[in-house]
C-alpha cells in the first residue's frame, strides 16, 4: 500500500499540532535554557518498596530461573507456550494495570525494575512484556480511555490477554504525516479501517491492538481498539530479525475491518497525540531494559577478567582491560542513575519529563550496546562464540554475549530511533525560543507581525541573554554535595555555555538551523550528558547521606564518569565551531546522485583496468 504523500510544512504542521504545552517543573528543558536545577531532583526521589511488590520481584526472578530457557527460546524462534502461560500466572500482561481491574498496579518506578529484571535474562521476552505492558492496549486505554473502555477492556488483560501498538506503516515510520491506513465512517455510525502496518510488535499474537488510522473525510487521526480477530485483520507475515529472534513482529493487514465508535480512543483527531504522549512514558522501559542487560555484562566482564589468566596476571590486571572495566562499571552507574530519575519522577504529579524520557531511550541505548560492545572486546573469541558452543565444549564461560549483542542492537532504533530521539530533543531544545521570536523566524509572517513581536523579543532577551555570563555565583554553591561539588559547579556553567550557543546558532542560521542537523544533534549530545552527570552526582549524594554502604563505590564511579562526560562535552563544542558538516552532507547527496558508483559492486582495480582500456 503507498504511503500518502506529505510536503514537509504539512508533516512540520502536523507535528506542532500534536504537540503538549510544557506543564510542571522540567529539569531538561531548565537546563536547555541555561539554569541548572539541582533543586529539581534533590532530594533524590525514592519509592518505598512494597511488600507485594518485593514478593513479585521474587516470583518473577525464580520464573526466569527456573521456567525460562533463553538458548531454545533464541534458537526455536518461539516463546513456547509454556512460557507464555508461566507470564499469565505471574500476571505478566497486568503489571501497570490498576488492581480495581485485576492488576498488579505497580507503580511507573516498580514497573521498570520489573523490566529491568527481565532485560537481565531474555531480550526477547523483556520485548513482549514491555512493548505490551507499556504501548499495548493497557496503557493508552489507562490514560485517554472512558470508564465503559476501562472496565471492558483491563480486565481481559488481568487473564492473560496480549497486545500491541500499530502505527508504523510499509512507507511510513516516524512521519505520520504520510500515515495511509484509512477510517472511514459508515452509515450506522462504525469506523471502517483499510491499510497495512508492519513490523508491530507482538502483532502476530495480539488479542487486541491500537491501531492508528486517517479519517478519509477530515483528514484527522484517530486512535482504535481493535480485536486481533476481528473480520478482515490478517498477519500478511511474521518478521524475522537479527536478534531478538522470537519476537512476534508482524505484518499486518486490514481489509475492511469494522470497528465500532465505543472503541474508538480520545476525542476525534486525537490519535497522533495518544501515540505521541504514550510513546513518551512508555519508552522508559526500554532504557530500563538497557541498564539490566549492561548489569549483566558488567558481571560476566568482572568475573572473567578475574579468571582469565594472561602473561602471568588476571587480563582485569592489565591496564588497557582495567580501564574498560573502569568505564564500564561509571557507565552502568550512570545508566542507573538516569534511568531510575526518569522513573521515579514519571510517577511524581508536577513534572513533565518528556525530554527525561527521551534522553532516557537514547543516552541508555546507545550506552548499553557499547558496555555490550566492550565486553565482548573484554572476552575475546570467547564474546563472539555462541552460547551452544560454549557450552557443548565445557568452557568456564557460559554468558550469552553473542546473544546478547543481537538482541540488544535495536534498542537504538526502538520507539524512536536515536535519529528521531535527537530530531525530537532538539525541537524541545529551542521551543522558548521559537515561542519569543517565532514570528521573525516564521515562513509567512508579515512585517507587520515581525515588528509586533520585537516587544516582546527585547524584553526576554534583555534580561535572559546577560545572565547567562553571569555564573561567578555557582563558586560558592553545591558544597552539600562535598568532592562531587566541582562537577556541579562545571555543570552549571556549560549549561549556560550550551544555551549561549544555542541562541548564537538561532542568530547566526535562523530558520535554517532546523537543516543542520549536526548541529543540533551536538547540542542535544552535550545537554544529555551534561544531565546525565547531575542525576549521578545526587544520586551518590543520597547513598551517602542515607548510610548505604555502596556509597564510596558510587561516589568513585562518579568521578570517573564524570571525567568521560566533561571530555565528551569538551569535544562536542569544539565540533560546533570546527567540523566538517557541510562537506560531509555534500559527498553524501553526491553519493545519492551516482558520482561514487565505482566503489560498489565493481572492484576499484576492475575500474581502473577499464578506464586504462578505453
């Protein structure tokens, strides 16, 4: 089916029109103006652990032991229904769901622990839970549902129930704008949906989907319930994929499926922002995923590095592994850090932590698959043999880190891929701007209205602007925080720096700074680092202020990512002002146009002897 077509302003329009207004306190979108507040996540934010939740957690960890075989779930393609009805009996499908309606109603933080938990064992099974618990049916119908949809459709996923999340089409990923799935209203009143989506996760078992889809007369989308069984729904194929090699990814079909009104979700046009706001929370479990695949890899890298025996010392004992293990150990640390921040505040009335979830999928992706990376650089040929050959031969070594790798390289495409998670920061990233001097920087805006905003503009940046070289105060603040208190102190002034800069790029490119891209990418890159060395210096602060006897461990590797962290950022503002961008972007559209064929299928040498023969 062919996507609609879609000019770029339509797609830009469609966007903003989506879009929420900020409400509540936002420690990124602070930062990204250039105030630092510490305030805003100090005191770190803890929940209580729950009995009933620690019994789960104990459940859930013996299940995965004992009932869960990871090698033949990978090797077989299929999650056994064994293993899948072990899920029902946990109440796996039911986590989120409010115990009114048979859940377990774990709390948006006890939630991702529990996906933490199985990211540790299972890619494949951590990816059914969360893309069911999190984008599934439950959680949208949790928030934009009415309480006839409620109480008809949590309970069935309280039995066993599975779900998924259809938005993504053939021609069509993170443009919405060209969706071409179609709902068209009959006479009685019910929604009849054409179209395809592909690659829905969970699609070729779901009991029930939401699925997005073009009204064919407004033009509007609209969000809808809709039964995995119903007439005219049909899985086209099941995708197979590098890793996660159960995961029941589909292609999906829909022929003239009738949907009912009562189950359509949200008010009319409201399906891009059910997406959009349910992407936004639920993507946390996906970093949460991250992290419990790093802990293990970490584990194996401390165990074998200490077994391991090389020119008379344990390789751990040498200093090019010894440092990998150093950076490996600060960026688990780190990776906790944010991950359990961004949680813990989604759970918290008054914030808005879009942006903390979206650096949350993005910085814990990418930083996941490189503690992967290292360790299996860390083990050798013994990291790039699969788990059956390690076994089967009797080595020491048994941690599936081939698995591990496969399973976990699309994390950074997931839910928004690391691309569009920059695309999506770095829109954020302006927004005061674009909300005091849009009209100057708006297509279509008259004189009339550019002078009408100069005001306006004038005043914001008379008093914005100067304070942003007036750090000298952050010398005398911090000092709760001890020896961590200088990487406070740098945080605060490279936030200024960084919305210095920002402001210095609006002015310098104007409307086209949206097309350089690699700018913008930067920005986003020092903001996430730069926030994510904050949540880690409060979060060692709080260990040692409650007594935990991990303190001094933590505080050590704060250090440690706190020095990667200042280099990085160092890095990433020197490359704004020195790189090679525009050079780059004209080799690749050259490329696109045919001028480097030669080094495709042909080999240079065969090129050269023809060009020597003519």
């Amino acid at each position: 089916m062919d996507a609609r077509n879609a000019s770029a302003d339509e797609a830009r329009d469609l966007a903003e029109g989506a879009r929420e207004s900020w409400k509540g306190r936002a420690f990124l979108r602070e930062l990204f103006l250039g105030t630092l507040r510490v305030d805003y996540i100090n005191p770190w934010p803890v929940t209580p652990a729950r009995p009933e939740f620690l019994a789960f957690m104990d459940r859930l960890e013996r299940f995965l032991l004992h009932e869960v075989d990871s090698s033949r779930i990978d090797t077989e393609g299929q999650y056994g229904e064994r293993v899948l009805d072990g899920l029902r009996r946990l109440g796996a499908f039911a986590l989120k769901i409010p115990t009114r309606y048979g859940g377990h109603g774990l709390s948006h933080a006890e939630y991702c622990k529990a996906v933490e938990l199985i990211g540790r064992y299972d890619g494949s099974l951590v990816a059914l839970v969360s893309a069911h618990n999190s984008i599934g049916v439950p959680m949208p119908v949790t928030l934009f549902g009415t309480d006839d949809q409620k109480e008809r459709f949590l309970p069935l996923f309280a039995k066993g129930a599975i779900s998924a999340f259809a938005l993504t089409e053939p021609d069509v990923g993170s443009d919405p704008a060209r969706l071409a799935t179609t709902a068209r209203r009959t006479p009685e009143g019910d929604w009849i949906l054409q179209g395809e989506k592909l690659w829905i996760t969970n699609g070729t078992i779901a009991d029930w989907l939401i699925v997005m889809a073009r009204d064919a007369e407004t033009n509007q989308i609209h969000a809808f319930i809709v039964s995995g069984q119903a007439p005219g729904m049909s899985v086209k194929m099941r995708c197979r994929f590098m890793g996660l090699r159960a995961l029941e990814n589909g292609w999906l079909g829909l022929d003239g499926v009738r949907v009912s009104e009562a189950d359509r979700l949200g008010k009319p046009g409201e399906g891009l922002k059910i997406a959009l706001v349910t992407l936004n929370t639920g993507r946390l479990s996906l970093p949460a995923a991250c992290l419990g695949g790093a802990r293990r890899a970490l584990e194996a890298c401390r165990t074998y590095a200490a077994r391991r025996v090389q020119w008379g010392a344990a390789v751990g004992q040498h200093e090019a592994v010894a440092h990998k293990l150093g950076d490996m150990a600060a960026t688990v640390w780190a990776m906790e850090s944010w991950c359990h921040l961004a949680t813990e505040l989604a759970a918290r009335e008054g914030y808005d932590i879009r942006l903390e979830a979206a650096t949350a999928k993005e910085w814990g992706s990418t930083r996941g698959w490189t503690v992967i990376d290292e360790a299996i650089q860390i083990h050798g040929g013994r990291g790039y043999e699969t788990e059956e050959s390690l076994v089967a031969r009797g080595d020491f070594v048994t941690t599936p880190l081939e698995r591990m790798m496969r399973d976990s390289r699309i994390n950074r495409i997931f839910e928004g891929s690391s691309e569009i998670m920059h695309l999506f920061m770095a829109r954020e990233l302006v927004d005061k701007h674009l909300a005091v001097a849009g009209p100057l920087l708006a297509k279509g805006a008259t004189w009339g209205q550019k002078l009408a905003a100069l005001p306006g503009i004038a005043r914001f940046y008379a008093g914005w602007y100067p304070r942003l070289w007036m750090g000298w105060t952050a010398a005398f603040r911090y000092g709760d925080f001890g020896d961590l208190a200088p990487h406070l102190r740098w945080a605060d002034a490279a936030s200024r720096r960084l919305a210095r800069t920002v402001f210095h790029l609006m002015v310098r490119h104007q409307a086209g700074l949206e097309r350089r891209q690699g700018l913008l990418f930067r920005t986003v890159d020092i903001a996430m680092e730069i926030a994510v060395l904050v949540a880690s210096v409060v979060h060692a602060t709080d260990k040692a202020r409650r007594g935990d006897p991990a303190a001094d461990g933590a505080r050590e590797l704060t250090h440690v990512f706190a020095a990667n962290a200042r280099a990085l950022v160092d890095e990433r503002f020197r490359a704004l002002a020195d790189n090679a961008d525009e050079l780059r972007a004209s080799v690749g559209r050259s490329s696109l146009a045919g001028r480097h064929d030669w080094q495709g299928h042909r080999s240079a040498a065969a090129n050269d002897e023809r060009a020597a023969a003519k």
